[in-house]
C-alpha cells in the first residue's frame, strides 16, 4: 500500500471504519474488562500512583490481615493495608496502612486499632482505627498494647486443657442427646409451670423490697452500659482488666477451692459470735452509760479549749516571720556546731581526765595541814597573779626587784638574816617547807600512770 493510500486511510473515517480488525478491538476490549473488574474489586484504578499516608500499627496476630484488607473508622472505608511484616518470630507484627491524608491528620497519640471479621462468617478482616483524644498526635508506630484482634473460635479452643476440652465435647454430646427425644421436651415444657411458680418467691425477693426497685436497676444498668459503650477506651480497659482478672483466679483455683470449703465453719462460727453478740452488747450498755457524763464534761472541755486554741493560732500566726528569720540563724548554727566538732573531739580527752584525776585531787587533804589541795592552790595562784601582772614585748613576766635587807623577797614568809635566826622564824620556814614537798610528793603521784 502507497504512502498516499495510508494517508488516505487515516484521513477517511469512513474507509477507516470500513476495515476490520477484530483481534485488535478484542485485546483492547479484554484489557478494558479487566481493569474495570480489577478496580472495582480494588476500589481504585491499578498502576496509578496512590496518594495518602502510611501509618504503622503492631498486631498481636497478623494472620486475618492481608494486602489490601480495608481500614475503616467508623464504618468508613478510609484506606486500605500495603504490607504485613514479621520482624522475628514471637515478636508482634508490624502492618502498614494506607490512609486518607485528612483521616492521617485525626489520628492522636493514644491512636488504637482493632481487627474484626468483615462477615458473620469470618473471611477477610478490615482494620478499625481509633483516632484517639489526646492533643498530641499520633508519632511513630501504634504499639501492640492499643491494639487487638478479634478472636478466633479455634483461638478460643485452645486456651482449653486436656481436661477441659473432653467437658466440652461431653456437654455437646449429652445437649444433643437431651434433646434427641421429643417427649422428654416435652415433658420438660409441661412442668415448667410448676417450677415456675416454685421459682415465683424467688423472683419476688429479685424484684427488690421497694416498689420499683427492678425498674431503677435495669434502668441504672441501661446508663452505665450506654456510659462504657460512649466510651470504648474504658470499656476496653474494663474488659482486659476482667481478663486478667479471670487468668487470676484461674491459676489460684485451688486456693479458692480450699477457701471455699472453709467457708461453712466460717459461717458456723459468724453465727456463733452473732449468738453471743446481744450478751456482749448488754454487758456494753452499762458502759456507756457510766461513759456519757465523762463524754458531757469532755466537750465542755473542749468548748473551754477553743478560745485557747484560736489564742494559740494568733500566736503561731504571729511568731511565723520570727521564725523565718530564725533559718538563717538556725543555718549558722549548724555550720558553727559542725566546724566545732573537731575542736570538741580534741577536747574531750583533756575534760576526761579533768573530771577523772585533777578534779578529785584537788579535793583531796594535805595530810599535814588538814586542808584540801584547791585551796591550798588558791592563794598560792593569786599571789603569782598579782605579782606576774607586768606585760611587755615578751609576754608576761614576774618582776623581782633585788634591794638590801632582812626581807629581801616579799612572798615569801622566810627572812633573811645576817645571823642566827629566832625559834619563830624557824618554825614558820619549816612549816612552808613541809607544805611545798607536800604539794609537791602529791603532783608527782597524779603525774605517775
């Protein structure tokens, strides 16, 4: 075919419609079938860049979750599962979802998610998102704690034991034989209005004491059930906190067999005790009648008390800015009583043996005189005091003026004499110098250890 006849060809609707090509418009037709099923399926057209944002959250159980399982909130499809991660075994799953950018932006930092069967029949699950009401929002991952999946029934079979699980097929087997004789159904039906009316009593006591008592309760109940549902957050709580209450008891079972069995001679000995009760409050009403007059003069005491009492208020009240100038001072005392402790510890070897040696020396008696060593020490110190009262460059120092006579040194009770002194003389030097050898045999004896 020439150049020209192409042209022609394209040009020409007509001659262009009248050539056929039916494998052509097949492909295009196949391919156009399978994008319109696959986008309807996908709920978006293939090959096309998705917009959105990526959110992760951990699963306990990844296995109802697939690629491309819907996330809604609400009941709103928002987004839809990218990818399913298993970052190592026992370790949650890590899910990442595709979400609408404005349904991104709800989304808080206490965000939660749960995973629920699409039908009643299980099948593919969608993930629900809880965008949360904290002010934060959401960073990073939402974590496993915040998350949950919808359990299994063959999920709930194993948590059976050995034990449990041979109870369940029995009460199956028995149910499908209880009802397996129509008769006996029967029979059942016919005396149900005899149990009924012995159940009558008991439904009376259930309806309360008061009229309307059942009404206010089921009314109560329907409040606090429409509470917890406004708020699924404690109702979750309120679920995994009965949870672990129930995994609980379970693991202490036989502890509560065990006191549950005692609980029959509890109640023997509670009705026991209740018996003697009136016997004890009868001996008590005595004493608390003998106890009243005691109780009216004590609250006259204390109707007294209270003008002392605001007295005592104002006072506190009006030595608080004294004792708020009193932290400073308080303050230095503290650090003058720990920079003294040292000096304290020096001293107190020095304050030992002053109470234990010296002390008890000077008041012993010179067995000459008769007379206590303190106060033979006394005068003898004040002399020295009076005489060594000169202070120079050096320090104190007695002073001794040398001069021609009989009584060359003044302190002292001796004279000198150029010749043969008198008896009295005589007896007065011999007399201090007992004394002073006296004073001096008891200092070395101290001295000794």
């Amino acid at each position: 075919m020439s150049v020209r006849a192409r042209v022609q060809d394209w040009a020409d609707p007509v001659v262009g419609a009248t050539r056929e090509r039916p494998r052509v418009a097949g492909a295009i037709l196949l391919v156009v079938g399978l994008l319109l099923v696959v986008s309807g399926y996908l709920g978006r057209i293939p090959f096309l860049p998705q917009g959105g944002t990526t959110v992760t959250m951990e699963v306990s159980d990844s296995s109802l979750l697939a690629s491309g399982s819907l996330v809604r909130v609400k009941g709103v499809d928002v987004g839809e599962v990218t990818a399913v991660r298993h970052v190592r075994v026992g370790a949650p799953a890590v899910v990442e979802l595709r979400v609408e950018d404005d349904v991104a932006r709800t989304l808080r930092r206490d965000a939660g998610a749960e995973v629920w069967w699409r039908t009643l029949f299980g099948g593919r699950s969608y993930v629900e998102l809880r965008p949360g009401l904290a002010r934060a929002p959401l960073q990073g991952t939402i974590p496993v704690s915040r998350t949950s999946v919808q359990v299994e029934f063959d999920t709930l079979l194993r948590t059976l034991d050995d034990r449990a699980r041979p109870a369940v097929a029995t009460a199956l087997r028995e149910l499908r034989r209880g009802f397996a004789d129509p008769a006996a159904v029967a029979r059942m039906v016919e005396r149900a209005p005899g149990a009924a009316r012995a159940a009558a009593p008991a439904l009376r006591a259930l309806r309360g004491t008061w009229s309307g008592d059942l009404t206010r309760l089921v009314q109560r109940t329907a409040r606090m059930a429409g509470a917890v549902a406004r708020d699924e957050e404690a109702l979750a709580r309120l679920l995994d906190g009965a949870e672990l209450t129930f995994t609980a008891t379970a693991a202490r079972r036989a502890d509560l067999a065990a006191a549950l069995r005692t609980i029959p001679a509890a109640a023997q000995r509670v009705r026991a005790e209740a018996a003697a009760l009136p016997r004890t409050l009868d001996r008590l009403d005595p004493v608390v009648d003998g106890a009243l007059p005691a109780a009216r003069r004590l609250d006259a005491a204390n109707r007294a008390l209270q003008p002392a009492a605001a007295q005592l208020r104002r006072t506190l009240r009006t030595a608080r800015p004294l004792l708020a100038d009193l932290r400073p001072a308080a303050r230095a005392l503290g650090a003058a009583g720990t920079a003294g402790a040292p000096l304290v510890r020096d001293l107190t070897p020095t304050v030992t043996r002053l109470r234990r040696e010296i002390v008890p020396w000077l008041r012993e008696r010179d067995p000459i005189s008769g007379i206590e060593v303190g106060q033979l020490l006394g005068p003898t110190l004040a002399g020295h005091d009076a005489v060594a009262t000169t202070y120079d460059v050096h320090g104190n120092g007695v002073r001794i003026a040398p001069s021609v006579g009989l009584n060359s040194i003044g302190p002292l009770p001796c004279e000198t004499y150029l010749f043969e002194p008198g008896t009295r003389a005589r007896v007065v030097c011999n007399q201090l110098s007992g004394l002073l050898r006296g004073m001096q045999r008891a200092m070395s004896r101290r001295a000794k250890p």
